[in-house]
C-alpha cells in the first residue's frame, strides 16, 4: 500500500503549537510522524527533503486554526 498523508497531517494538527514553537512560519516536510526538514523557502523545503514526490506531507507551520486550513499534497504524478 502507498504513502497515506492522513496520519501525518492528523499528527500535524495535534502538535502544531509545539511545531510552530519549533519552527514558525517555515515550510515542514512531514513524514511518518516526524519533521524531515524545516524551510522558510516551499522549493528549498521540496528540494531538500530526499523523499520522492507524493511521499510525505508538505505544511507550512503557521500559528492557529490558519496553520491546518490549507493543506498541500505533493503530487505524485504531473501531467502536462
């Protein structure tokens, strides 16, 4: 079975004060519960995180209900 965001959004939202603490204001890989990499830049965030595209949770961590009310997905696939 492939990746399922779900989980680790689901863990974003529970511990986003503390992550915001950590890290605000900067764009999080998020992957099996655990911050890959914080950026402020979304391509530095993307570039740097080693995971193949559609393999984790890409949020920016900003503070209250505004940090979980955009969601964005790493596409696993681009058609052009």
């Amino acid at each position: 079975m492939g990746y399922n965001s779900k989980k680790d959004y689901e863990w974003f939202k529970s511990n986003q004060a503390t992550l915001f603490r950590e890290h605000p204001n900067k764009y999080l890989v998020i992957r099996d519960q655990k911050v890959v990499c914080a950026y402020t830049d979304m391509e530095e965030a993307v570039s740097k995180s080693g995971l193949p595209l559609g393999e984790y949770v890409l949020q920016l961590c900003l503070e209250g209900p505004e940090a979980y009310t955009i969601q964005i997905h790493s596409p696993g696939r681009v058609a052009l």
